[in-house]
C-alpha cells in the first residue's frame, strides 16, 4: 500500500500547555474498548478517579464541558499517571486522521489544531505530499471501483497541479482549480449573505462560534450596500496551501458519499469565509480553526453545507 502524507504531517508535535486553547474542552470524548478494560483495573486513588468519571464509553464532562482529567496547567493527567500509551485511541491520534483508497492510505492532520494551522500556513512554497510504502492492508475493489477511484484521484491531481502552477497567477489558478474568478468573490454562492446564511444553518458547537457569527453579522450589517473586501490577511501561498488541503482532506471522500460538487466548493466555501472575515473569527489561525471544529468536526454541519454547495 502507498502511504501519502502532506509536507508538514511528521513536523507536528502537541505543543500541550503551550497551546492558547485545548482538544480537551468542548468535545465528547470516547474510550475505546480496550482502554476502558485497562482503566478498570488501574489500582489506587488514580484508578477510583478513573471509574468514577466514565460513563455510557465517554468521559464525564465537568462544567464548560471540560475533560475530567484536564489538570489547571492544561496538562492531562491519564498521560502524567499512566503514561503517553494509556491514552485512548482518540486522544492519543488526535488530530490525526486517516483515509484509504483501495491500495492508497492517506494520513492528515486536522485543521481544529492551532499548531496544524500554524505548519500549514508556514510551508515553504506550495503544498506538497510525500508518498511511501507501507505495511497496511489495502482495500478489495472492484475492476469497477478501481476505475472510478482512479478517475476521481486524477480530478484531484490536476486541482493539486492548478494551485502548485509556479507559471500561472493566484486567479489563474483558482479559475483553473474551482472555475473560480473575481466576478463572483462569493463564489461558489452569489453574495456575502449567503455566506452567512449557510454558516447559520450550521449547528453550533458553543459559545465562541456563536460570539464569532454574531461578529460577522454585525458587520455585514453595518456595510450595508458596501462592498465587503478581502481582509488581506492572507497571502497567495496561503491561500493555495489552505485550498489545496481541504481538497485532500475532502474531495477523494465522494468516492463513499457522493457529492463531489460540493466538496470541491467547500474549499472555496471555506477559504472566502476566513479571508473575508478574519478579524471576525478572531485572527488568520483563529479563524481557520474555528470554521475547521465548526465545520469539519460535525457530520451534520459537513452534510448540510456540501449538500446545498453540490447544488449551485
């Protein structure tokens, strides 16, 4: 099996208390299977504080929806306890994620992360994947879905090779990536409202989104019959570095679920809304990571925004 990984993946590290947020406030946290059977026999005070706060195979929240294990250092105490192999599966491989494509593996990391943003941001260049062998078993297709893959995995190699044209400008690219072009900056919807109405369709995943919609409201509000402008905050590079990693994280997924309009133009639905609205969301990292949790960390919300951008 070939395993491909984006030019950043292996400079990640958790930067933990060094981190302005945490991945271990604001989400329901599973255990798996064989983490909760070693819980149950973890011995001592540690052990009690362990079975006490598991429940239904997740975590039981504290106020703020806070990891019970989440010491006032932002420090998790399962790792200082037990040790980096004690955490369960999700804590342990967030933010990472993992597709595969019948013989083709391909490992990310998720944008809900400052420090992911941060690499993505600060590549040199475009962006690039690196591809080797690995050991994982690939999955059986069909002569059938082997055709079909193979189609779709070449659409998304010439949306690669458009962003990563050193010859071409930053809108030749993007007319030749997404048929995008300046004549509808809101694309692929028709106006900066309608950018705010799909994101407030969106169920909320708390209070610093709601802050954050609120904010692009008001100044949407306040404009009035002016033009909203680009916020300049991002430059070229990127901007096709962000465009070209929701394409990987997203496009090859209409293989299973269809809909390969609209995640095409969920790059585009994206990169409008933070460069549009980057002081709004709190920052150029903030915002990416903010619409990333927001949107990508929900499967309604993804359902919902691909479904209506599938259809324009």
């Amino acid at each position: 099996m070939i395993l491909r990984k984006p030019d950043f993946y292996d400079k990640f590290k958790c930067t933990a208390s060094h981190c302005s947020d945490t991945c271990c406030v604001g989400w329901e946290i599973d255990i798996d299977k064989t983490s909760q059977d070693s819980y149950s026999k973890v011995k001592g005070p540690f052990g009690d504080k362990l079975r006490t706060n598991i429940e239904d195979g997740h975590f039981r929240l504290l106020p703020h929806n806070r990891c019970p294990f989440l010491d006032q250092n932002n420090l998790c105490e399962i790792y200082k306890n037990l040790g980096e192999n004690s955490l369960c599966d999700i804590c342990r491989e967030h933010p990472r994620f993992v597709e595969v494509y019948g013989d083709i593996m391909e490992r990310g990391l998720g944008l809900c992360c400052e420090e992911v943003t941060r690499l993505l941001l600060e590549g040199d260049g475009q962006l690039a994947f690196t591809s080797e062998e690995c050991d994982e078993p690939e999955d059986e297709l069909s002569e059938d879905d082997i055709e079909i893959q193979n189609e779709v995995l070449y659409e998304r190699e010439q949306m690669f090779k458009a962003l990563a044209d050193g010859t071409a400008s930053f809108k030749e690219k993007l007319y030749t990536a997404f048929g995008y072009n300046n004549e509808k900056p809101f694309a692929p919807l028709g106006s900066v409202c309608e950018l705010y109405e799909l994101l407030a369709k969106t169920v909320s995943f708390g209070p610093t989104w709601d802050r954050a919609l609120a904010r692009i409201k008001t100044r949407i509000e306040s404009a009035g019959s002016a033009p909203i402008e680009d916020q300049g905050y991002f430059t070229e590079t990127e901007s096709s570095r962000l465009l070209a990693y929701l394409v990987y994280r997203h496009f090859a997924k209409c293989l299973f679920e269809g809909r390969a309009d609209g995640k095409r133009n969920f790059a585009v639905f994206f990169w409008n809304v933070a460069r549009f609205f980057t002081r709004e969301l709190g920052g150029k990292i903030n915002a990416i990571k903010i619409l990333s949790r927001q949107l990508e960390y929900c499967e309604e919300n993804m359902e919902l925004i691909e479904k209506m951008l599938d259809d324009v």
